[in-house]
C-alpha cells in the first residue's frame, strides 16, 4: 500500500523508521502533533528545588498500568529527585501513591512539561516515545503490549532509552533510572533523535506533501482522470 500511493508520509523520523530504502515517493515528515497553546507548567517544588525531574507516563488509554507504575515509584523512592505521575484520564491520580517528592496529575500536555524532565519512565507508546524524543529527554521504557515492545528496542538500539520488560523488579528500575540520570551517551542518543525529529519538518511538511499531491490531481495530465480511467493520486498516513 505503501508503494503504490501517490506519496506516503511517515509520522516518525527516517533514524528511528528503520526502514533501510524506502521508496521515492515516501516521505518521513516526523511527528504531527496538534500545537495548542498550553500555560506554562509550573512545578509544585520549591524554585530553589535543582533536583532532576523523572517524569513517568504510561498513556492515556487503561493497560492495568498501576502496577508497574507503583513497582516505579517504589524505585524512585530511594532516589533523590523530583517525580511527576501523568495517570492518564482512565486512572484516578487517587489511585497511585503521592508523597513529598511526588506530585500525581491526570493530565498535563508532554509539550509543556517534557523540556523540563531529566528522564521520562514510559510504556514506550509512539506518542510519549516521539514527544520526549522531541524534548531531547533519555528514556526508560517498559512496554505492556502492542507495538511497544519494538518501538522500546528501537529506542534502545539509537542509544536514546533503555527498555526493560513489564515484569522488571523494583531494583532493576531503579538500576536503569539511574543510569538514564547519569549517563552522558543516553543523554546525546536523545538529542541525536531531537535533531532528527526537527530535521523532518512536522506538520508544515506535511502540508506541503499534501499540497504537492493536490497539485499534480489538478494538472492537465491528470484531469478528468474518472473519464480516462487513470486513478486519482492517493496519499497515505502511517
């Protein structure tokens, strides 16, 4: 399907696709990401507070996360930094245990809060993967299923995250955040993706695809294509 469409956008960077040749007419555009303007977040920490942010999110759809997000915070706890839980609207922030050095919020938008996240402890689905991929922030991923399993493998590969299994030990976690707080090369794998993720272009590139796709249906050679039995230009997302 891929190959026979007029033109094929490709919402994740060429370096994280993986794919080794992919056709002229597919195009990587990056990440398209509605650009809302949102309040700038506000840390619930004194301003003096200079301790590294991990920000832990598992999405925004149910997956029986609460237990791996507990095992998480079970691991940050002996950690000396700041912890910001994103439940999801699907589970209550009530739901998950708070502390001095943890805030719990159902909702605050990844643009707003990722700039100033140290690590981000994710499902590794697409969206938060890309989103702290764009922030420039290393990861810890543990997948629950779909297609985060491979989207983590591919970040661990780039030297952007590290990907552990959904059933990790408590000690394992902490062990791997630990890392991702320190290490010098996990912090450049993500910045290598953020360049990368800029380089693409986003949404204007996008448009520009589409419009080029819209042109070349309005031309002489493709007009009135019902009557001459050409098929009209066809452009796929994926």
């Amino acid at each position: 399907m891929a190959r026979r469409a007029d033109r094929t956008l490709v919402t994740v960077p060429a370096a994280f696709d993986g794919w080794p040749q992919p056709p002229a007419n597919v195009v990587h555009v990056g990440p398209i990401a509605e650009e809302a303007a949102h309040p700038p977040w506000v840390p619930p920490c004194p301003a003096d507070d200079r301790r590294p942010l991990v920000v832990v999110t598992f999405g925004t759809t149910y997956m029986h996360q609460e237990h791996v997000v507990r095992r998480v915070l079970g691991a940050l706890r002996e950690l000396d930094a700041r912890v910001l839980v994103l439940t999801g609207l699907e589970l209550g922030p009530s739901e998950l245990p708070a502390g001095p050095s943890v805030c719990v919020e159902a909702y605050i938008p990844h643009a707003a809060v990722l700039p100033h996240a140290a690590v981000v402890v994710s499902h590794a689905g697409m969206g938060s993967l890309l989103e702290a991929f764009r922030a420039g922030v290393a990861g810890v991923c543990i997948p629950l299923g779909r297609d985060q399993a491979d989207n983590a493998a591919a970040a661990a590969e780039r030297g952007a995250a590290i990907a552990l299994p959904a059933d990790a030990p408590v000690d394992h976690i902490r062990a791997a955040i630990s890392r991702a707080l320190t290490s010098p090369s996990l912090r450049n794998g993500a910045r290598q993706m953020a360049t990368a993720i800029a380089a693409c272009g986003g949404a204007p590139a996008a448009a520009g695809q589409v419009e080029q796709v819209a042109r070349g249906s309005a031309s002489p050679a493709s007009a009135g294509a019902g009557a001459s039995g050409c098929a009209p230009p066809i452009l796929t997302v994926s």
